[in-house]
C-alpha cells in the first residue's frame, strides 16, 4: 500500500480501444496501487438496435441479423431463433434437419472454444503463437460452414422448419475426418499450455466466483459449470435431439480462471463425442419442412421463449406474436452480457494485470453483448 | 521440477515449427494474389441479375415484381418497373425492371432475395475483389453493371445452374404442352363446329350436343 495517492484511487480508462478488450469494451476501473478496488464496466459502442430491427422486418429477415449477434457462433444463434419461431408457430423439424442442426451446433462449439483459448492466452501475454494454433483449427472448421452455406462466419443457414441446403457425402466425409483429427490438436494444445507453469501462476486462483453469486446474477454456459453447478440446457431442456446423445456434463471445482479455461477444453471433448455418435447415424430425408411458407410467414398470435446451449452460455429468443409480419416483441437474451455483469465481483482485490485475464476468459462478444 | 511445463510447450512449437515445413496439416496458408484457394460451389458474395442470351438488356429474367426488394432485410434493392411489357422465356409478355440498383454496401449477403425470387433471376455472385476508389456511387450497382449472363452463372455455380436451367426448361416445356393442348383443344372444338354446322339433318348426336 505503499503507492497510495494520498489515499485517494486512481481512475483509469480501459478501453474501448486496448487490443485485448475483445471489441469495444470499456472499463472504468478504481485503483488503489495495482490492486482493483472498483469496476465499472461501459457498454454500448457497438449498439446496432438489434432488437428493434427485429420488431420492424419479416420473422425470415431477422435470420441474417442474429448472425451478427455473435459473430463466433452464427450457427447457434440461427438455431436459437428458428427454435423460438418453431415453438411459436409450432412447427416440426424433419429428423435430417434436427441432426445437422446438432452437427452444426458442435462444431461452432468447437471452434468457438478453440478460439477462446487461443484469444485467453494471447491475453496473458502469448502474443500469436497459441492463438495461431488454435485459429489454424477453427480454419478448417470454417471452410466446412462455408462450403455448405456459402459465408465462413455469417452462415444465415436454418430456416423455420428445418435448414437451407442439404450436405452431401463428401461433406459429412470432410465433417468426420476434422472431428478425427480434432483431439490431436486438442492434446498438443493442452501440453501446450496446461502444465504450464505462468499459466497456472496467472490464472489458478484469479477471478472465483462463488457458485451462489454464480446462481443469483443468472450466469449460465461454461462459467456457471466452472463453479460447480450442474446445469446445461443440452440435458436439462433436452431440445433438439439431444438426449439421445451420450456426453457428459464437465464441472469445474474452484470457480477460477483456471477451471473456466479447463472448462472448454472438457467441452470440445465432449463435443466431438456428440459428433461422433451424430455423424453415422444422420438419416436421409428432407431437410426442410414443406409445409412452412419462405414468403409471407405468418405466427398466429401469442408468445414463445426459445433456447438452447450456445457456446457462450444460455441464448434465448423471447418473441410475441400479434399475428403480423413481424414480431410485436422481439428480445434477446444474450449469454455474454449477462455473464459480464459480475466482472466486478471477480476483478476485485486482484491487480490489474489480472483483469484482461478475467474478463478473456467469461468469453463475450461485444456483437452480443451490446447488440 | 518448475519450468518443465515451459519447455514441455516449447517442444509442441518446435514441433509445430519443424512440421509445417512437412505437413499439409500444419501449413494451410497460401499465397493470396499469387495462389487461390478455389471457391466452393456454395460461395456467395452479392447477387446478380441472370440474362438468357446475348443481350443483356433484353433477356433479363426479371420481371421486376419487387419481392425481393420487399424481403430484402436491410432494403438494399431499389426497383423500378417498366410502363411497357416484353416476352419473357416462355413468350408470355412481363414487365421488366426500368430501374435495379443494388447497394452493395447495404447488402449482407444473406442469399434471401435468391430465395424467393420465383423466377430464377437473382443469383448470388463470387466476384469479391470489390475495393473502390470511391464509396458511394461505385458500390451502388445499376442494372447495367448487376447483368451478368447464363454461361457466367454456370461457370460459377455448375451444380446449382444445371438444376435451374432444368426446372426452367420443365416449366417453358409445362406452357409449350399446355399451349399445344389448348390450341388442339380449340382447333378439335372448331372442328367439331364445322362439322355439326355441316350436318344436313338438327339430328343429335352426342358428340355435337357436348360441343
């Protein structure tokens, strides 16, 4: 406590502009030496009125726009909207489609945590080397969205009732030698950086947070689990097709930086054992609903909530009918933000150094988190 | 023994370094102006307007009714119809865009104006070598710069522009046999006419009574 201003903290910007913010975030921090005393964290830079958009165009044209939500995961974020206007207009999805949408769905996840690992460790001063590694992955990932949907990252791919163009064999050949090839790149990278010892000094014991505060302030996705708590919308909810997969729900014991981190590598783990039991048995069929009309879509009137496990947590899409064109309400309920909110509770007593790592490894996106 | 976790992480980068020398598997840059990785069938960038034979003006597929500007999320099309009308691939006379500007600096590729257009005639481009000088009106495509031809469609989407020439080529054969069945029918009709009129005696007979 020897650097005190006369007993006064000091107030530092961060951001919006430093590299390792993640986007345009900012934080107003209070310090008392190197040590955090007070955060506040400011958002709003890349507001784009996503929500109201959404109450303005069509139920289809809002499908392009939740791509850019999380710009990471723009598969999940296209299945968290069809599944909400599915519940809504109470549609069914043919067995083909739900099987892709599961592929799918694991893949972004693989790819999502592959690069925040990546991202996390650049962050703790890596700079390149782990983050080239892990995006090296996530390439081949994406030329597989992108030879099926035609964009790398803003896919625009499901549609209500079931999804926009079939695979082929070829593709589900390339899907299955990725995922083959997948755990090989998982054990290097976490030779890489598990045993590690700056690591482990940067990260084991930074930024707990308690299971009870993880409950009250609502966070969900990996986060929630590193503290402990059992909860995953994949088993809970059960959407989709998912509980006729075998995988495992990893929980993390401490809550630290270190368990969310360990998080994604269990994870992606898990992931490709969802894969590997959903790409064999993908039947043939459709893959789109007939009966759902591309032009012209009308919900009848009431309300529907859908959600599911995005890599980030639980995204959910509130939408109320009035029986029009668009939505009457639209509203999103974005994993990063809210998971962002205990930054504060985290960051405090740990120096500043510490709160890049912290905020790297709650994962967001500021597409999301302001939208 | 403290440090061996670094150099344990030091081994996989030097393994890393030595084997992108060797593996495919490790090296997957290119070389970008020089070498090109091909594009996938299913690449899309911004649409285009398809034409049918050699001008472009005249064998544009559009008939300008305007739903993809009214479905286009983000209102990047702006269309106007024409006052007069002129024959479309099957013959029958359609109206035709007077006006087909597409901002691609709105637009976000989403492929839904490919998607309900009934009448195959927006297509997704690949062309992504876009950069201009300035930034309005260059990125503002009229209908001059947005035709492009068949042959172009096929040579970037094969699979997908043999299907649409197909279900095209169903649809004007569907109209052909249905023009062919109404002027057989007429033309039976007009016989059977003719020939009821030329009966000398009003004695009906079943067949001329249907007529």
């Amino acid at each position: 406590m020897s650097s005190r201003l006369d007993g006064e903290l000091l107030e530092v910007s961060m951001g919006p502009q430093h590299p390792s913010t993640h986007g345009v975030f900012r934080m107003n921090v209070a310090l008392e030496g190197e040590i955090v005393r007070k955060l506040k964290p400011v958002f709003g830079y890349l507001h784009r009125n996503h929500e109201q958009i959404g109450e303005h165009t069509s139920y289809l044209g809002s499908m392009p726009y939740t791509d850019r939500l999380d710009y990471f995961c723009s598969m999940t974020n296209n299945w968290a909207y069809a599944l909400s206007v599915e519940k809504l207009a109470g549609i069914e999805v043919p067995e083909r489609a739900e099987y892709l949408r599961v592929i799918l769905a694991e893949l972004t996840r693989l790819q999502n945590h592959a690069s925040l690992l990546g991202f996390l460790l650049s962050d703790m001063g890596a700079w390149g080397t782990p983050l080239m590694y892990a995006f090296r992955e996530r390439e081949k990932i994406l030329d597989l969205f992108e030879s099926l949907s035609g964009s790398r990252m803003m896919c625009d791919y499901m549609r209500f009732g079931g999804c926009r163009v079939d695979v082929d064999e070829a593709w589900l050949g390339r899907a299955k030698e990725i995922v083959d090839r997948f755990p090989k790149f998982l054990d290097e990278f976490e030779e890489l950086i598990l045993q590690n010892e700056i690591v482990i000094a940067r990260t084991q014991h930074v930024g707990k947070l308690s299971p009870e505060l993880a409950i009250t302030a609502g966070i969900t996705g990996p986060m929630l689990r590193a503290s402990g708590v059992n909860y995953d919308i994949r088993k809970v909810d059960g959407y989709g097709i998912y509980p006729r997969f075998k995988f495992r729900v990893p929980l993390g014991d401490h809550g630290d930086t270190y368990d969310r981190l360990m998080m994604r590598a269990l994870e992606m783990r898990e992931s490709i054992e969802i894969l590997k039991q959903a790409l064999p048995q993908i039947p043939a069929g459709p893959i789109v609903n007939p009966k759902v009309k591309l032009r012209a879509f009308r919900p009848p009137i009431g309300e529907a909530y859908g959600r599911i496990e995005a890599p980030k947590g639980e995204l959910g899409f509130y939408l109320i009918s009035d029986g029009g064109p668009n939505p009457y309400r639209y509203r999103v309920r974005p994993p990063s933000f809210i998971n962002l909110t205990v930054l504060e509770d985290m960051c405090l007593g740990h120096v500043v150094a510490d709160v890049m790592v912290i905020l790297g490894s709650i994962d967001i996106v500021m597409g999301e988190v302001d939208r | 023994m403290i440090g061996m976790g670094i150099l344990k992480g030091m081994a996989v980068t030097l393994r890393n370094f030595a084997g992108s020398y060797f593996e495919k598997d490790r090296l997957i840059t290119v070389q970008y102006p020089e070498e090109r990785s091909p594009l996938p069938e299913n690449y899309r960038n911004f649409p285009f307007l398809i034409f049918d034979g050699n001008d472009p003006q005249a064998g544009l597929r559009c008939v300008a009714c305007q739903i993809c500007e009214k479905e286009c999320p983000p209102q990047c099309i702006y269309i106007t119809k024409s006052k007069d009308k002129k024959p479309d691939y099957i013959g029958k006379p359609q109206f035709y865009p007077a006006i087909f500007d597409i901002d691609i600096s709105v637009c976000m590729s989403c492929q839904i104006c490919v998607e309900v257009c009934p009448f195959e005639a927006i297509k997704m481009d690949k062309d992504f070598e876009l950069s201009k000088r300035e930034r309005f009106d260059n990125l503002l495509f009229r209908k001059e710069q947005l035709s492009k031809s068949n042959d172009y469609y096929h040579k970037i989407h094969p699979v997908e522009a043999a299907a649409v020439d197909k279900n095209l080529a169903d649809a004007a054969a569907v109209a052909e046999a249905k023009k062919k069945a109404a002027a057989e029918a007429a033309a039976k009709a007009a016989a059977a006419k003719a020939a009821a009129a030329a009966a000398p005696t009003p004695v009906a007979s079943p067949e001329s009574t249907s007529s």
